[in-house]
C-alpha cells in the first residue's frame, strides 16, 4: 500500500522534506555543481516549478552541511567538502502586496534584518537606516562580516505585483536598483549568490550592476534543475503511478487504465516544458504531477492553471494597461496564431523576451 503523506505537496523546505519522509527528487549533484562557483547566479522559472525548495536547498547545505543529505547524490558520489556558513535567505514574494499601510521599502528592510539576525547577526535596524542599501553599508562596515551565503527567492515579484502603477513600480526598481548595487560593491563579502525570478527586468541593477552574473536559465547543463525529467518521473513515482491506474479503474469501473496509459496521459497533460536553447531536457511541472498523484480518481485537471501558478501575471497586466494603446488586438491576435509564430524567424521573436526594460 502506498502512502499518499509521502508526496510532497505545498512542501518547500528541504530540511521539511527529511524530517517528514518526503519524496525528494535528488537534483544534489546539479546542486554541489553550482555551488562551487564564486559569480552571482540567476535563474528564471516560471512559478510552482521548484525554484523555492532549490534555494531552500541550498540554504541547508551552506548552513548545516552535509547532515541531512545522506543518501543523496552529493554524498554518496563525494562532491562536497567545503564548511558552512552564514546564509542571509530573502523571499520577495513574501512582500510584493500593495496597500496603503504597506510600504514596500520598510517591509524589505525588516525582512532583511530578519534574515541577518536568524543567521545569528544582531539587530541593528532603527529609525535612522532609511533603506535595504544604507542597511548594508552599517552591516558590513560595522562589523567584519564575510564568507557570506546570498540567497534571494523570487526578487521579480514585488516588481510585478504594480506594474500597473508607474510611480510605484519606479519606486521599487530604485529600492531594488540600490540594493542590488549594493551588493555588488560588497561583493567580497560573500561566498555564494543565487537569485530567482520569473522573468529578467534588465533596469533592476542585477544584471548592470553584476556584470559577471551568470545567467543560467536557458544553460542546458540546467535544463533540468527543477521541474520533473521522464526518468525521475519514473523512478521516485512508479508505485503512485500504478496506484492511479487502479484509482481511475476503480472509479469508471473499467480496466482501461494500464501504468503506461497513465504515463501517456500524464506527458499528454503535464510535460513539454523546456527551458534550454538547445531543447535537450523535458520537465513535468511538479505541481500538477504532485495533485494529480494525490488525487488521481479526479482525473487529469489543470493543476497549475487552476492555482494560479500558470498565471502569466506579468502579462495580463501588461495587456490590461496597454492594450490598444501600445499593443492592438490585431497584432495580439497574430501573435497567437501558432502558424503565424512557426514562421516568425527567431530573430524577430527573441530579443522581445530576454529581458524587461521600462514599460
């Protein structure tokens, strides 16, 4: 009998996936690789893709070593043996919400102190550090901090949230501007740096300030950092998948439902995601393999699109705000054709998404 408990649904924490017996989908090797190297990396997912557990994972082995990845790539081919360090963790998505009695500036500067002082840094924030930059001026000049690990989840989001409001998207690129060139003036200071976002504004200062970033989201020696390969599909989920195809049986009284029927329909439904220019690795959203698992007698549903996760945020809003003013329906309507787009040349369709520039 399987056990449903097991699949780790809205679980993003890696050291949650240990200590409650989680699947985990061993990506350590891909892990141990990147974490050797010195430059600031980014990576660009789209959301419910698995970015937050990679960061997550790389918190725990920079924090706490080796400990509880036992039985993993990482150890049992021996491709880790640097110390630990302080992790300073940040998630944007947690402070991308706009009101009034919400200001986004000082809800980052507490964010950040929080994470200096969980990394067992004192406090030092108080009415006279006005902003995330001059906070890490005091930092780093009042006490000699270095060896640092940075780790930002989802910098894009708080960009997003108001891009439908000029004035205030401008004011959180300049925070995020200063902050980032910060950073990089500091950079000395840390040990490791790894962002993530859904897309790449280009005037947020990541990308002029760290001119030696290193961009892997279309790397193919990437293509598979998150998200679900066939193989991995197959090897951590063959006994769920198996307790579908009974699932399903049992629930339309039939016995169409076969393990490899159930493989067809999950690539009919959940794969095709590629993120490398060279189109070598195929990924399953995890989200939507991870519901359909838990509830399979459901059927094959939506899951991403149904929870918002494949909401095209920055888009729809962008199409909100300027649609027939700077983008005519006409033109979206051709854009949408797929014969219109397969004879589109490359050239004309790449450079418009590499990378977010004012409006």
């Amino acid at each position: 009998m399987i056990d449903l408990a097991k699949l780790p649904l809205s679980i993003t924490s890696f050291s949650e996936f240990c200590d409650r017996g989680k699947i985990y989908v061993d990506k350590t090797d891909l892990v141990a690789d990147l974490a050797k190297f010195d430059a600031p990396i980014f990576l660009s997912r789209p959301r419910r893709f698995g970015k937050s557990t990679l960061v997550s994972t790389f918190h725990e082995l920079f924090s706490n070593g080796l400990d509880k990845f036992q039985g993993l790539k990482i150890v049992t081919d021996n491709l880790w043996n640097d110390r630990t360090y302080n992790v300073i963790h940040l998630d944007l998505s947690k402070i991308k919400e706009q009101s009034d009695d919400i200001n986004f500036n000082e809800t980052f500067l507490q964010q950040l102190d929080d994470a200096f002082i969980h990394s067992g840094y004192e406090k030092i924030l108080n009415e006279e550090i006005k902003t995330p930059a001059r906070y890490l001026d005091i930092r780093f000049n009042q006490k000699d901090i270095s060896g640092l690990v940075l780790l930002i989840d989802e910098y894009d989001a708080p960009l997003t949230a108001v891009m439908g409001d000029k004035g205030e998207f401008e004011r959180r690129r300049r925070v995020l501007s200063n902050f980032f060139s910060t950073i990089k003036a500091y950079s000395g200071k840390f040990r490791f740096i790894f962002i993530t976002g859904v897309t790449r504004y280009s005037n947020t200062s990541i990308f002029s300030a760290f001119n030696n970033i290193k961009d892997i989201s279309f790397n193919p020696a990437y293509g598979a950092l998150v998200g679900y390969t066939q193989e991995e599909l197959e090897h951590y989920f063959k006994d769920y998948i198996e307790y579908a195809a009974k699932a399903l049986n049992r629930k339309e009284k039939t016995c169409k439902y076969t393990y490899e029927l159930i493989l067809d329909e999950l690539k009919n439904n959940y794969d095709g995601y590629s993120f490398d220019e060279d189109n070598e690795w195929h990924v399953y959203n995890p989200w939507s393999i991870l519901n359909f698992l838990s509830e399979p007698q459901r059927g094959f549903k939506p899951y991403w699109l149904d929870t918002g996760g494949a909401k095209p945020s920055l888009l729809v809003n962008y199409l909100n705000t300027f649609i027939d003013k700077k983008v005519k329906k006409t033109e979206l309507i051709d854009y949408l054709n797929l014969e219109f787009t397969k004879v589109t040349s490359v050239a004309e369709l790449s450079p418009s998404i590499v990378s977010i520039e004012d409006e």
